[in-house]
DNA sequence: GGAGTGCCTG
DNA sequence: CAGGCACTCC
C-alpha cells in the first residue's frame, strides 16, 4: 500500500531543505550559480512533489475516495457478500467506474464531490446525514428482530433482513451496494451486535451447560444405584474419589479404606452450583473412577483376583453392571466432548465471523486462521475480511513470508576451511558448514538452500582481527559466542549489504531492503542478473577473489583515506583487485568512502566553530598537527589501532580543510545551505596517490607489521 | 537511466 | 556504517 503519507515526504522536504552538493571531480566543469541551482531545485521539489501526489492517487485509482478500511470491505463484500451479480459489479465498478460504486445513491443525484475526499475524509450533506440515520434505524430494526426471531426458532437460523421487508427490498438492495458510507456507520451497528450475540451466546451455552450437569447427575445417580447394590466399601470409595477428584490417581489402591471420610458426602445441590472448571474436573474423574472399575473387572473376568462379589447375588449384576458402565463411559464421553467444546468455545473466545458479515470461510486454505487472526488487530470487532482482501497486500507478516529483510549470502570462511576447497555449494558442491546460513538466518528460523552463500570467501591474507586489531582467528565457534558478536558486527552489515545488493537495479539503484513481496520472489529476484554476476564465479574458484568485502576490506578503506577522499571506482577496482566487483560491491566501497567524508567534514566543521568560538580570528591560526585533537579524533576513526603512520600529507589536507570551513563559517556562508559544495571542491582535489602497496591484497599485513 | 554524491536517519 | 532519498551529471 503506498499510503506513504505525503505529509512525512514534506516534511523531510522542508527539513532537509537540501541542495545537491555533488561534488564533480572532472576538472573545469563551471556548474551554474549555486543561487541558481537552489532555485531550480526548489522548482523542481515543488513539481516532483505534486507529480508525486498524484502518483499516490493514482494508485489508490481502483478505490478512489474510499478509505483503506472500506475497500478491504468493498472488496470482501463485493466477492463474498452480494452474490455473483453483485460481485460482478463492484468489480466492473473498481476498474470501470469506480465513482459510481463509491458513492452510488443512485449514481445520479451525487456528485464526485459529495464522496468522500481523495483522502478518505467523508465529507457529507445533510441529505446523506439523514439517509444513513434513517438506515441506521431500520439496520437496527432488523438486527434486533434477527435476534429475537433467532431466539424464538433455531439459533443458527438467521432471516436476511432484506427478506422481511418486502416492499422495500429492493431499496434494501440497492442501498447496501453504499458500501463505503454504510459500513462507516455500521462499524459502530458492528460492535452492538457482536456484543449482542456474545450475550445470546453465552445464554445458551449456559443452559446448556445446566442441562449437562441434570444429565450428569442422572449418570451418577445411576452409577450410585448400581453399585450401592454391590458393594458399599466401593461405594464409599467412589463417593470419596468424587469428593476429591484433583488428587485422585487411576491407580489408586482399592482398599476401601481411606482417612478422606470428612466431606465425602456431596449433596447434589452442591454439584449444581460448580462452575464450569469443576465440572469439567468432576466429569474428567468419573470416566478415571470408571476406566478403574472397568480394569478392576478385568482381573475379575480373568479369574486372577476373585473376591467374595464371586458367586454371590452380585455375581448376576456384574455383567449388567458392567455393560451399563460401558454405556455409562460412553455417555460421559459424548457428555464430556460436548462440555469440553461448548466450554472451549466460549473460553477461547476468539472472535468469530457473525453472520452478518460473512467472512470468506475457506477452511482448505490454511492461510485462513492467519489471516482471520490479524483481524485480531482491530480489537473485538469484527473487521469482516477475506483472503482475496489480503492477497492484495503486499505480504502477510507474521507468516513464514515474514521476511522484512534480506537474508545474508555472504558467509565468513574460517581460516582452517580456507584451504579445504573452493566448492561451490549452491551449483553441486557438498553443503560445506561454513557455506551453510549465518546465524542471523537461522535465527530467523529459514534458511532455504537457496540462501546458502554459494561462495566460499578465501580471506587469504585477511585475516580476520579483533577490535583491538590484533589477528585472530575466526572459527565457526567464536561465531555463536558472545563476545563474537561484536566481532561480527561489521561483518553482519556487511551481509546486510551484500544481501539486500542482489536486489539493486530492480526496483531503485541503491541497495534496497528484500522486495516486500513473497519470499518465492525475494528468492527469484536473488536469483537474477546480480546473483548470476555473483554466481559466475568459475573464473575466480581457487583464487583470492573473494566475493564481499570483509572488514579487512573496510580498514584498507579507512587507511586509503588518508591518501585519497574521492576515488574513483576504478580506483577501487584497482586497489581492491581481490574482491570481485559487481554494482553492489562498488556501490559498497563507494559508500564507506561517503561515510568517511562525512565524519570527516562533521569533524571539521565541528572544530572550525569551536575554533571560532574559542576566539580564533585568523585561519593561519589554525593548524593541524598529529597531536591536536582534530587529529586524534580522525585518527581514532580512520586509524582506531593507531597502527598506520599517517602520511603528512593528509594532515596538509586536514589543515587546508579545517580553514576552509573556518573561513566559510566567519564568512557567514554557512547560511547558503550549499555553502560545503565550494569546500568539497577544494578538497576533492587535494587527492594524493595511494600507494602502491595498496593494491596488495595483503597490504595490511605489509603495511602494519612495518 | 545509471553513477556518483550528499544529507538524514537508525 | 547502512538504508533511503533527492539531486546532478552524463
């Protein structure tokens, strides 16, 4: 749904009040004025903003002027509720006509206008004030002659209301194609009656509920009678076990003789008056007390535990006895399950579709419960709903489909698998357990083959290092533990990023997040033009080429930029020749070096205005040595080991840069919103070369143990 | 339309 | 640091 609110897309407008900074690195390409430019991108936030207006109308196109809600109930009633015809309808309505269906008072004497607004706001005359007042008493009317009528007859018969006004039928008719206003009023008709029905349900229930208990005190009674004529010892030991059904266990020894004498006489009064939690109870212990009997007869019939019953008078009620038990057993059974469901009912109360709002009760569809479920979400009432309502989503979260991010392809390989093999696991290669999901996926509980990074990462010559920097290890175990998890920090975004890359180019050029789509077609977009770029890796198995950026990758990064603010991605290319690139890589690489500028000049900034605040007049005064502060806060980014030697020529630079801004700032520029870009021009040509030792894949380890 | 950039946000 | 976005340039 793009229900993206174009109040929010204001607001960051008018927030950012942005003016493109792009800083061109083709020397001698005069861009216009900056005056000029703002006011050409302020024009043209205005037209975007009102082109994009009208985007977000059009798609809401199939139900203009109908709230969210009342298009979900359009369109269940138009395919449940009307029947074909009217179905048919609305359908040719929604791609038609779709004015006429939203404010359909006869299509003819309503204009567009008396609809609701485009923003669902209903704005209405007094015509319709009174219309739907009037059919807001006459759906009362009805309702309420349903429910008496309901309680009179069957329950589960429910006289259409339209039926019963003959002549009015068909205005009846007619009027309940007004969906979206009627259902506004009906939401409010929808909670009565829901409350109505529970109240009429739970009447019911209970006298049900009371004839069950007359039923089972028939049962006892009977029960009673019967073994009151046998055996009085078994007797007082049933009435005991009635008494005290929670602590009774089937095996319990029969010896008739137990100390619980005190409250073994339950008068039924008493039995009356339980509630249903111990009614259950009691009716749950008489089938244990009668399956003991039962197998205490057992031992009986096999001759192995004859007692002074055998032979007696008693001998001829034995089998009688135990064939009404058996029929007891069963009577209690039935009994039970119809207690157990009509208590399970009204326990569990779920809300359930009423019948006058009849929900698309589909029960092969096992997405049904859950997307009854999310109903749940409006609270008590009833929202009616079917799945064709959601199918429309975009996706049902809560599911299986709830993947809101992409799942992670890139893998780390430990340093001992480096050398077992480059297999390739996705195209037939054995499922190596470092190929297999990282543990964010499977902490997310799917982790389909397909999502197996089909790479191994040869990190030959990168190996991984704790926060500290010293080289480490990372085993598969370190992985899951905790201290690893800030280890893996960097590296999870990584996957981040390379996951959600394989989308790029799809939907929008950057790195966007797993298309909110099934997840059959996050995985075939996966599978796509970049994924095939990845998985085109032949060429590379075996080799050093490695397929994601690790966090070695990020330092070197870090360390170039003190060489080099604004590389090119040839220059990438070229210094980062052991990763393959695709778009996202280079995107990735591209963006670090985004982020460092920008830490850069916020620290810049920051130290130009506290320079000018401390009193500084001159920007000669300022200068930035590897001692000063400015310094050891870039440092501490670019270089948090401090195990690089800065090259002074980055300090030349950071000088350069602090003054610019500083003057810039006692300029007054800094009210000009673009007044950076002229900065960043400066400063993007104050690259230097990097390096050659950066083209090494291994120039970490050559750099830093020099 | 893609690439590159900066700004904002989390 | 990444995602998202707007913007410019080619």
């Amino acid at each position: 749904m793009p229900d993206h609110d174009s109040d929010s897309l204001l607001n960051r407008q008018t927030k950012r009040r942005r003016v493109d900074i792009g800083v061109k690195r083709t020397v001698g390409s005069t861009t216009s004025s900056t005056a000029a430019a703002t006011a050409v991108s302020k024009s043209n936030v205005l037209r975007k903003l009102l082109k994009r207006a009208n985007s977000y109308e059009d798609t809401m196109m199939p139900f203009p002027g109908t709230t969210i809600i009342s298009q979900l109930l359009k369109n269940n009633i138009a395919k449940n509720g009307g029947g074909p015809e009217r179905g048919e309808r609305l359908s040719n309505a929604s791609s038609d006509a779709p004015q006429e269906d939203a404010c359909s008072n006869s299509s003819q004497d309503s204009t567009p206008q008396e609809c609701l607004s485009p923003f669902g706001r209903p704005s209405l005359t007094t015509f319709d004030i009174e219309r739907l007042n009037d059919e807001h008493l006459r759906a009362k009317r009805a309702r309420v002659e349903n429910i008496i009528r309901g309680m009179s007859h069957s329950p589960s018969v429910v006289v259409p209301a339209a039926s019963r006004h003959g002549s009015s039928s068909s205005r009846e008719n007619k009027r309940k194609q007004r969906l979206p206003q009627q259902q506004q009023q009906s939401f409010t008709q929808l909670v009565c009656q829901r409350k109505e029905q529970k109240q009429e349900e739970r009447r019911q229930l209970k006298l049900q509920l009371e004839d069950m208990q007359k039923q089972l005190r028939q049962l006892q009674e009977k029960f009673f009678q019967i073994y009151d004529s046998t055996d009085d010892s078994e007797h007082n030991d049933l009435h005991n076990d009635i008494g005290n059904m929670s602590e009774d266990s089937p095996t319990r020894s029969d010896t008739g003789v137990d100390d619980r004498g005190g409250d073994d006489l339950r008068s039924d009064n008493e039995m009356s008056d339980l509630d249903p939690g111990h009614f259950l109870d009691r009716a749950r212990a008489l089938l244990q007390e009668q399956t003991l009997l039962a197998d205490r007869d057992k031992p009986r019939r096999d001759g192995l535990g004859r007692n002074k019953r055998q032979g007696g008078p008693g001998a001829s009620m034995h089998a009688e006895g135990k064939q009404l038990a058996e029929t007891l057993k069963q009577e209690l059974n039935s009994a039970m399950t119809q207690v157990v469901d009509t208590v399970v009912k009204v326990f569990a109360k779920p809300p359930r579709p009423t019948p006058q709002f009849p929900t698309a009760v589909n029960g092969d569809n096992p997405n049904f419960h859950t997307a009854n479920q999310r109903l749940q979400c409006f609270g008590d009432v009833i929202i009616p709903n079917s799945l064709e309502s959601f199918a429309s989503m975009p996706s049902i979260p809560g599911t299986a489909n709830d993947q809101t991010e992409a799942l992670p392809l890139v893998v780390r390989k430990t340093p001992s698998e480096h050398h077992q093999s480059s297999a390739v696991g996705a195209h037939g290669g054995h499922h190596h357990p470092a190929l297999h999901p990282s543990s964010l996926s499977a902490t997310m509980g799917f982790s389909p083959p397909s999502f197996r990074h089909p790479f191994p990462l040869p990190l030959m010559g990168y190996p991984f290092q704790t926060p500290l920097g010293g080289p480490t290890g990372y085993t598969g175990k370190d992985r899951s533990s905790p201290d690893s998890m800030d280890l893996s920090r960097e590296t999870t975004s990584l996957r981040t990023k390379m996951t959600s890359g394989h989308h790029m180019g799809h939907h929008h050029r950057s790195c966007s997040p797993a298309h909110p789509g099934s997840t059959a077609e996050g995985l075939s977009l996966i599978k796509s033009e970049d994924f095939q770029d990845m998985a085109d890796i032949s060429p590379y198995s075996g080799s050093n080429i490695q397929e994601g950026l690790s966090p070695n990758h990020l330092k070197k990064a870090k360390l170039m930029f003190f060489y080099t603010r604004y590389p090119s991605s040839n220059m990438l290319k070229m210094f980062f020749s052991d990763v393959k690139f695709n778009r996202c890589i280079t995107s990735q690489l591209i963006k670090w070096f985004s982020n460092f500028r920008e830490f850069y000049y916020i620290q810049m900034e920051k130290f130009a205005r506290q320079a000018i605040n401390d009193g500084v007049t001159g920007a000669e005064e300022l200068s930035v040595s590897r001692d000063c502060e400015l310094f050891r806060a870039l440092n501490m980014h670019y270089n948090k080991a401090n195990d690089f030697e800065v090259p002074d020529r980055f300090l030349e630079v950071a000088e350069i840069t602090l003054r610019e801004f500083f003057n810039a700032i006692v300029a007054g520029k800094d009210v000009d919103p673009s007044w950076k870009k002229a900065i960043y021009k400066v400063i993007c040509k104050l690259d230097s070369e990097v390096p050659e030792i950066f083209k090494s894949p291994n120039c970490l380890q050559e750099l830093l143990h020099e």
